[in-house]
C-alpha cells in the first residue's frame, strides 16, 4: 500500500492571537485563521468502524462551523453530516452506518472560523479506511456553464462505476466532491477503474439528479484516473481562492459543460384562449410531433398555426370574419409519451373558452381605438439598422398587406428628399414578423425615415393599421469605436456569433453565418465586450441545450480569444479587426 499523508496547510505550531472565547482588549485585530492541531481517527486510518462513526477535528483555538453543508462527505450517505463543537474541537457524525472495505473523504473546506473575528480556516481533507486499504488515485477537472464558459461554484461531481444511464437519477455516486469559486474540483482517494462522471447542479443536495430542479454535464466518455495521490500536488492543496496565480495553474483532466435539460416526458400542459381568434397550448417537452389538428365547426384552411422555436409552444389563430363561439374545441392528434415512457400518437380534445368574455347576461363592450386597428410595432435602432434594418411586428397575423405603399426616404443636412431602396422578407420563425432592409449605403448625418401609411395592412380581425413612422440617425459620436471578425472556416456550418457584454448577461449584436464572412459591429462605447460562437448543429436560430439519456451535449459554445483572454477591451476612436479561423476555434 502506498502511505498517504493529508497536508496540513498551516503549521501545527503556528502561533495564535486568540485562544478563549473573549475577543482581547486592544491589540492589533486577530487576521490569522484556525490551525488544526489534531485529528482523529488519524490520517490514513485504516479499519475504521462502520457505526456511530466520528472524525474530530482539534483547533489551537475555539471556532465554530459557519457553514455545515460545507462539511462533506465523500462517498456520500442519505443524510448530510451533523455536528457538534466540544471545547477547541469541531466533532463531525453520521446518523447512518458507513460501507464497509471504502475509502472516505471529509471535506471541511469553507465550514469552519474562529470564534472571535470569523477567520475562515482555510481547508483540510480527511481520508480514512473502514477497510484495510485506501484508495489511492485522483481525478481532477473544471464545472463551467455550457452558454457563458463560467466556472461553477458548488456543483457536485460525481463518479460511478454503474455505469447504467439510470445510476445518476437512482443512487448515489460511488465517489464525490463540490467545486470551488473557480469551478474547479479533485476527486481524491479513489480506485482504479472506469468511472461515469457527472456535474450537478443540486438544488436540493440529495447528491442525486432531480432533472425537474437540476442542471448536470456529463462526459461522453468513460473515465479513469491516471494519477497518484501525492499531497505535494497542487491539484490537492488548499489554496486562498483569491490567489488567481496558483487556482488557474492547476491542472485540469476535463471540463464539464453543465446544462439545465429540457423535459423528455411529453404531454399537453397547459391551454390559453388569448381573444376571440387566438389562443395556444404549451407542451411539457420541446420537439412536440403534431399529427394533426383542427376546430369543430372551422374550416381547416382558416386556421394559422406556428410553433415556436423549440416547438413546445404552438400558436393558434381563426382566420374568420363570422362570429368565433365563446368555447372553440380544438382537437389535437400528437405524440405522447405513455405509462411506460414510449411516445405515442393520441387524439386530445382541448376547450378552449374566451374568459374575456363577462358571464352571464352580455354586455356592451366599451370599444378603444386599439380594439378596432390592425395593431404593429414598428422599430428601427441607430446602431443596428445597417444590420438589422427596420422591423415590424405584429399583434395578429396579417392577412393582407400592400407593400409597395411602405416609404424609405432619406434626408440630408440640406433637407433634400431621397426615396431610398429596400428589401423585406418575413421572419421564418415568426410569421407576425418582417424585416425591411435598406439596400443602399447609409450615410452619417442623413435622417432616415420608414413609413407605414394608413391602411396599408389588414390582419386576420378584418382591421386597418393606424399610419406610423420611424426615424434613425447614424450614430455621431466621434468616441465609439467599431470591430470588424473576418470569419472563415465556416465550412457551409451554420454558426451565430453574438457579441455580449462585459458579464456575458445581454446580447448586443448577433449574426447567423453559413459562408465565410466579414462581420462588422460598428458604434461601440469605449469599455470590455466577449463574443460567443456557437456551432448551431441543427440550423434553428437558438443555442440548444443538451439531453443527458440520448447522450447529446448542447450545442458546442466558444468565446473568442484576442491576446489569450475571452474578452476584448475596446478603447475609444478605434477601428479593431481579428481573423477568425472556424476550424481552429472548434478543433478541441
């Protein structure tokens, strides 16, 4: 057997400023954390009993536990370790019986400050055996969010030698660990062999998957550890988490991707009548499969439906003029998923009933103007028009619309009238949406004015839009600064490249690209922006999310480099411009 030492991170004989349970008069602040002075059962122990089991810890000073669920237990029992403080010590208990022949891990990073200032001891990983051997491998590796690339603080890792798809969801792991701030985490002490490993996020910290309440990542492959236990490692030590230098230069064997799955389970969930001629139905699972569907007593070819991007949602419109009943009855032929987990088609009937409506005897509705008029938004922004053109969005579904009566015209310092050229197409994904693009080069200075005449639109209520308008000016402001990505490598792969904000929080700018292209973000303040790529596999407009049973990770993400950090910092007055290469940005 290989002898293993767990360090101590401080001297035993470090010295301290407080050791009773009064803070001192006067003096300089005590800043020195809790020193461990003793352990038991001692480190590395061996045939440790399996019941009414305790490990205390022993302190050059009193404390107290500030955060019990930092204390942890590896491999994991139902219940959390209980505690109680017993003069200079922290005794740590279990209400159920350990496993026999099994290596144990007691993490007590983070729990545990003195009792005075509330330093925080800085962390101590106690291992011992109920056998007469401990396991002597680690695995290391780093949680981030699949959409921001940040580390994750405080997910569970998990291993399984089960290697069953079910393990995660059914037991607890075989061996566990939390991540730190930096969403780093070293599975130590464990055997040599295959393992299943996961990430959860665990909202309720059973140390099992909860797909309802959870968030996960998970390897596409097995794993198996490659290296010793060596308590010199820096992989092992305890560092402060602000020491930026040491945290980032652990080494790190994987990265987990950590996902919030989309529910498999599918079924009818939820119905709205909206107004006399809308309403929509929401399913459990996205990718709803509709066989069919119609209205009793409605003409198929009056009815307008559109699902929403990841198809969970469908939308529903009555494209009839005659009097809509206050309960329309929609039949619906989908598949659902039955008793045994197999997607099966079924007919449902859904009553859909108009709640705007008063009961009892009808009154006259006091009619306003927005209830008898086609109503729109129509939207132009000065920093986005040249990309974005101007855009119009409907409340309803339009039915007719006379385009050529739309007006583009431009004017410049003098006050001279230009009518300006456009193109528009209605939004694939939205069919109460059309973009409208200006097809000449805008100037700065000139006033560009989109106008809607009266009368110019009639949506499925039988209404006429009001006249509306929108006027942009290019940006003047001689301080912004522009970025210019000359994507290549696309390869005829579909990516959307979204430039975010400082804290990844809000997307500023987006383009979805299937060629090689130069892509310019023009108008930028001076300040730090991240762009995100993302490899859009199945060509839907939306950064999809993955599915732990069918093995499918969400969509691969990148944040582009620019001097070896994920961010730019743009000054102001400044044109920037970067090569992107596809392949290498995705070759990992």
């Amino acid at each position: 057997m290989i002898p293993v030492f767990v360090a101590l991170g401080v001297s035993l004989f470090s010295p301290s400023c407080a050791n009773t349970t009064q803070a001192p008069t006067g003096g300089k602040k005590d800043t020195i954390p809790p020193v461990v002075t003793a352990v038991s059962p001692a480190l590395g122990a061996l045939n440790v009993p399996v019941h009414d089991t305790k490990v205390v810890f022993t302190f050059n000073e009193y404390v107290t536990v500030k955060e019990p669920k930092a204390l942890y237990l590896s491999p994991p029992l139902q219940k959390q370790p209980r505690f109680k403080l017993k003069g200079k010590s922290v005794v740590v208990y279990f209400e159920e019986d350990l496993q026999p022949n099994t290596t144990y891990t007691l993490d007590v990073t983070g729990a545990i400050a003195d009792n005075n200032e509330g330093n925080k001891f800085p962390g101590y990983t106690a291992v011992f055996s109920t056998g007469s051997a401990i396991d002597t491998m680690l695995l290391t590796g780093t949680v981030v969010d699949c959409n921001t690339l940040k580390p994750i603080k405080g997910a569970t890792v998990m291993l399984y030698k089960d290697q069953a798809d079910s393990a995660v969801f059914l037991r607890r792991p075989f061996a566990s660990v939390r991540t730190d701030d930096w969403g780093y985490f070293t599975l130590r002490n464990i055997q040599d062999t295959l393992y299943r490993i996961y990430a959860v996020v665990d909202g309720n910290g059973n140390n099992l998957y909860d797909p309802d309440e959870d968030r996960i990542a998970f390897s596409d492959t097995l794993v198996r550890p490659h290296r010793f236990v060596v308590d010199s490692l820096p992989e092992l030590t305890k560092y402060d988490m602000k020491d930026t230098v040491h945290c980032l230069a652990r080494g790190s064997d994987m990265t987990l991707n950590v996902f919030r799955e989309r529910p498999s389970k599918q079924m009818l969930m939820n119905k709205v009548r909206i107004s006399d001629r809308s309403a929509y139905v929401t399913f459990n699972a996205p990718d709803t499969r509709i066989d069919s569907l119609w209205f009793k007593g409605i003409a198929p070819n009056r009815v307008i439906a559109q699902f929403n991007p990841r198809r969970d949602s469908l939308e529903l419109w009555v494209n009839d003029r005659r009097r809509i009943p206050d309960t329309l009855h929609l039949n619906l032929v989908f598949w659902k998923t039955d008793s045994t987990g197999t997607l099966k088609p079924v007919t449902e009937t859904v009553r859909l009933f108009d709640e705007n409506k008063p009961k009892g005897k009808p009154t006259r509705k006091k009619l306003e103007h927005k209830d008898t008029v086609c109503q729109m938004t129509l939207t132009g922004k000065p920093e986005t028009v040249e990309q974005a053109g101007f855009e119009i969005e409907f409340a309803f579904p339009p039915v007719y619309g006379h385009f050529d009566s739309l007006v583009l015209k431009s004017v410049n310092p003098k006050q001279q009238e230009t009518i300006e050229a456009f193109t528009w197409e209605r939004d694939s994904l939205n069919l109460r949406k059309y973009t409208f693009r200006p097809t000449g080069t805008l100037q700065t200075g000139f006033d560009y004015i989109f106008k809607v005449p009266s009368r110019t639109f009639q949506d499925i209520n039988g209404f006429w839009n009001d006249s509306t308008q929108v006027k942009v000016t290019l940006p003047t402001d001689e301080s912004l600064s522009s970025l210019t990505l000359r994507m290549t490598g696309v390869g005829g792969r579909r990516y959307i490249v979204d430039l975010l904000n400082e804290k990844r929080s809000q997307v500023l700018r987006t383009y979805q690209i299937e060629a090689d292209a130069d892509l310019l973000f023009p108008y930028l303040k001076k300040g730090k922006y991240s762009v995100r790529i993302t490899e859009d596999v199945n060509r839907n407009g939306i950064v999809d999310t993955g599915l732990l049973l069918a093995r499918r990770q969400p969509e691969k993400v990148k944040f582009l480099q620019f001097n070896r950090e994920d961010m730019v910092d743009i000054p102001e007055k400044t044109e920037l411009s970067q090569d992107v290469d596809l392949v290498e940005v995705f070759k990992d």
